[in-house]
C-alpha cells in the first residue's frame, strides 16, 4: 500500500487540475457576420415576389443563378454562373494562399475552429432559418442535420485532429533495423469540393474543416439549388479566418451550373463530390484526366432492417423519422423498411397511427413535421415511382396530411406515404427515391433479409433492429455497404471520428473521421538512419559491383537468415552469409 499511496495521490491531484483548467473559459472572440438581407423581416419589395423557377436551360443560359424559397416560392435573389476561366482564377488565388496557410501552427487553426464554433452555438436558429429557406426542411431537421454534425465535427477535429496528422511511426522490419521509418502527412494543395443542396450548412463545412485544419485551401461549388444560404455561410467562414490573420482566398465558394464544376474539377488537386450516381461518372471521366484523387459520396437506398424480438412502437417511430429523413430535403435515409413476418402488422399498424398524424407545409411556421421538396418537380417522380408499385401490386395503407399551402407551391410537397405488399420488380425498391415514401416488405428468415438487403446497385449504410445485439450484429456484417448501425439509425455521422462511404453506385473513398481527414493529405513514407552517422547503409561486397560469382549464394543465404521459419536454420544462413562475406573481404585483400 505504502508503493501505491503516492501513485493515487498524484493521479487525484491530476484530475482535480484538469477539472480546474475546464472551469476557466478559453479566450475566444466573437465575429459579426452581416445578416440583415438573409432575415425575413428586411426582405426587400423586389425580393419578395412570387418567384416561376424557368424550365429546361434557360436558367444556365443567362448565366444567373435564381434563388427561391422551395415552401412559398418567394423570390431569394440570385448569383453569377461563373465561367471556367473564373473558376481557375479562383483556384490560382487558393493555392496562392495555400503556400501560406500550410506554415500555420496547429494552435492558430483550433483557434480558427473555436471562433466557428462559438458562432454557430450562438446563432443556431439563423442558421437553420437560412438552411429551411433555402431548402424547405424543417427547423428541427437543420438543427439536427446541419448544427449538430458540423459541432461534433469541429469538437472532434479540435480533440484528436492534430493527432492523426502527426508523423506516425511504423516498424521497419527485419532487413532495415538500423532504420526508422514513419508516414508524414502534407497538405496536398487546393481542394476542390462539389457539394449537394441536401444539406447546405454541413456540406459546406464538412470538407472545408478537414481541408483547411490538414493545411489546404478549398474552393467550393454549391448546389445551383442552395447557393443563397451557401453564400451566406461563406460569410461566417471568412470572418473567422479574418479574424485568425489567416491569407485571403483561402476558402471560396463559387456558384454556377455544370460547366462551373467542370472547370473547378480540371484544376483542383483533389476531388470530393456529394450528388448522385449519374454526374459522379462524369466527375470522375473529368478527373482521369488530371489523374487528380476523388472522393465519391453518391446516392443510398439504405435498408431498415426489423426482426420479429423488437420493442415495435420504439422502433416504429425511429423507422418514420428514418423515413422523413429522406423527405428530399434531407439525407437519402432508409429507403426500404423489412420487417420480419411476425411482427408484421402489429409494425404496420403502429407506422400507420404515427404517419397520419404527421403534416407537411411551410416549415418556418414551425408547426409541420416535414417542409417542402426540394426540387422542382421531384413531387411527380415521386408521384411515378408510387403510381409504379401500385400498378405493381402495392397498397397505399396511410398518408400523412399537407397543410396550407401558398398559391403555385402546391406542387412542392409530399405527403409522407407508407406502403406494403411491395417486391424487387418495383422501381420504389431498386431506384432512390430521396423522398418521404415508406415501402414496408416481409421477410421470413434472417438469410432472405440479408439477401433482400443486398439487392441493390446501391451500398450506403443499413440499419438493423433486434432484441439480441449479436443477431443484429450478425445481419449488419454481411449486408455490403460502408455504414451500418445496430439498433439504431444515422447514428454513425454522430460519431466523427469513423469515415463515411459506400460502395457499389453509393461511391468510394471517405470523408469524415481519420480517413476523411488524412484523405486529404499527401500521404508520404520517410526512412532514414536510426543510428546515423554511426550506422549507414553499406552495399555488402558479394554484391557491389561487378557482381562476385557467389552473390547470389549470398542472396540465398540473405533471405534464409531474415525470414526462415525454423531459427536453426536461420542461424545456419547466418553463419553462410558471414562466410560468404568473409571469404569475399579476404579476397580483396589479395588482390590489393
């Protein structure tokens, strides 16, 4: 006790001084981010009329950006389509900026995230306002999507994030033990990001707080759908690089249309793209060209797995909020709901009782469960792809209900629909809907879920429910996709510190977590002397040039003593190899 007494004193004495240094507040300052024109209140006459999105490209041939809210239609404003020689004006300025922003310290960068930080805590309902303006979520659904996953990405990054691009130490093996080897981690330049309008805030951030903490610069293409709250974000960002003495153009967001892309693709040094299926393929015929590295996050048609052994009415309500989370404003979600035989209708009806009391309508009046769609005329595909299953032998059992809706915005809503008797040969259970639409299908053995599960061209992420956790877990490890949550759902984009991706048409390569961060890095091997000047690298005799006659035997013998299986006959290669080379020494000194 006497040895230990002393160990435990001084490890109390520890976390009280930790605890201690928690209590003083850390000297962060605030930043003023202009937002008078983005309040509904300061709207200006012309800004606020009725707003008729034109058809086909028209709108890319005036080479304007229109911006509007998807719930009311009110006119937002609108932004230039720049040309691609502004885009590589753009990017030039970046990696101007960039040559400076690498020599920054790791203290100046958290110090860069703190600033963020403190913002968006401070002015969460403007930020979720903007993001529900601009895409027709709700606000409950920004808070949670775009205010919580970006300040668990910012607390991550500022606990662990200097950490994982510290240079890492590996073994050497047995050839090179008079060395030391390591990985470092360079910035690789100017980021080029391609983000969706699903999530206005955290697409933004999430690749610019991964790209500007490693060292890069980022330019970033937003959504022609999202560019009015994106430009405002951009606001908050450049006034706390201000505010940290860091290089202007640092991080620049550009506005545009396809071209736009295109051009940011050709001279970006990496690639991360956030959309669907069909323009990644074109992202990544662009980037072969350059031979620049992409990171792919495309589309999901995530399965929502439920067993027979599961408390129904808690999982029911997860498997709605699953579902309105694909409301098309929000992330792909899960697409398909199997559920086990026996529980099958009491599940049924449990999902009916929730889905006709929820509502869609203007999500600002903050009484509506889920806002307005997105995209103009994503109402009527999602209209088809239903009109398509029942056809095929579905059922509509419950749909939720629409509020009051302002004049010619009709055709932006959904309300939240549930089916059943649905199968494979429907378009709803093989193409990504990205809308409020629940097809609930039976299954009879945990080998037909699995199957089922993995009949798709898509491989996101899955969610599997089950009173025994080794069940579920066993159901989640064979289903092929890069995210899979047990006994629960999205809950890995909580936790930062694991990547996110899929396979198959959902994409490749991750963002996020460790992986995310050091994708983008140039990921470079060092060796170098352990012992140096003491010990170098010295080519043995039977093998300098002009080669001896035994230098193979030498070799021979070489491999034996380092990787044989048997230590005796390691040791007797050993012995070979000092032969060898004694003999050779001596026979240059003959000669000399």
């Amino acid at each position: 006790m006497a040895f230990w007494w002393p160990l435990i004193v001084i490890a109390f004495a520890y976390g009280i001084c930790r605890f201690l240094l928690m209590l003083i507040p850390l000297n962060v300052p605030s930043i003023d981010v202009d937002s008078s024109d983005v309040l509904d209140g300061n709207q200006t006459q012309e800004n606020s009329f009725i707003y008729v999105p034109p058809r086909g490209r028209q709108q890319q041939q005036d080479r304007k950006v229109q911006c509007y809210e998807p719930a009311t239609m009110k006119y937002l404003g609108y932004f230039p389509a720049l040309s691609p020689a502004e885009v590589k004006e753009r990017v030039a300025q970046a990696r101007k900026a960039q040559k400076i922003w690498a020599k920054s310290s790791f203290k100046i960068r958290r110090q860069f995230l703190r600033i963020l930080l403190k913002y968006i805590i401070e002015h969460q309902e403007l930020i979720c306002e903007v993001s529900s303006r601009d895409t027709g979520k709700t606000m409950v659904d920004a808070s949670l999507g775009e205010i919580m996953t970006t300040c668990e990405k910012i607390t991550w990054l500022l606990s662990e994030g200097e950490k994982w691009l510290k240079p890492e130490y590996r073994s050497c093996g047995r050839s090179m033990l008079h060395k030391k080897s390591k990985v470092e981690f360079h910035p690789l330049g100017v980021i080029g990001a391609v983000v969706s309008w699903n999530y206005p805030f955290h697409n933004i951030f999430n690749p610019m707080l991964a790209a500007v903490f490693s060292g890069n610069s980022i330019v970033i293409k937003v959504s022609e759908h999202a560019s009015w709250s994106g430009c405002f974000y951009f606001r908050i960002i450049q006034a706390a690089l201000a505010a940290v003495g860091a290089p202007e153009n640092l991080v620049d967001i550009i506005t545009g249309f396809a071209e736009t892309g295109e051009a940011l693709v050709s001279s970006a040094d990496k690639i991360i793209f956030v959309g669907s299926p069909g323009v990644g393929k074109v992202i990544m015929r662009n980037a072969a060209n350059t031979l620049v590295p992409v990171t792919l996050e495309l589309g999901g048609k995530d399965a929502f797995i439920v067993c027979e052994d599961v408390d129904v009415p808690q999982v029911a309500q997860i498997a709605v909020r699953a579902a309105l989370q694909s409301s098309g404003q929000n992330c792909a979600g899960a697409e398909r709901f199997y559920v086990h035989k026996d529980i099958h209708s009491s599940f049924v009806s449990e999902i009916t009782k929730i889905v006709k009391s929820v509502s869609a309508g203007p999500p600002l009046l903050g009484r509506y469960d889920m806002g307005a769609i997105c995209l103009q005329e994503h109402s009527d595909r999602l209209q088809n792809l239903v009109n398509d299953a029942l056809d095929k032998g579905a059922e509509i059992i419950a749909r939720g209900s629409v509020g009051h809706l302002c004049e010619g915005a009709v055709d932006q809503y959904f309300p939240p629909t549930v089916l059943v008797n649905v199968n494979h040969t429907m378009k709803l259970m093989q193409e990504e809907a990205f809308g409020p639409i629940m097809p609930i299908m039976k299954f009879s053995t945990d080998e037909e879920v699995v199957r089922l599960a993995n009949d798709s061209r898509y491989g996101l992420g899955c969610a599997v429910f089950s009173g025994k956790q080794h069940r579920a877990k066993d159901i989640a490890s064979q289903i092929h996709c890069g995210v899979a949550a047990i006994n629960d759902f999205a809950s890995n984009y909580m936790c930062q510190s694991l990547p996110f991706g899929g396979v198959k048409d959902s994409g490749f390569g991750r963002f996020a977590g460790i992986e995310g961060l050091r994708a983008c890095c140039l990921v470079k091997s060092v060796v170098e002397d352990r012992w140096w000047p003491y010990i170098k690298t010295v080519i043995p005799k039977p093998i300098q040039y002009p080669v001896s006659e035994n230098g193979f035997d030498f070799q021979i013998s070489l491999v034996e003593a380092l990787y044989g299986l048997n230590i005796w006959d390691r040791l007797r290669a050993l012995v070979n190899v000092l032969k060898i080379v004694s003999d050779q020494n001596a026979s240059s000194n003959k000669r000399d």
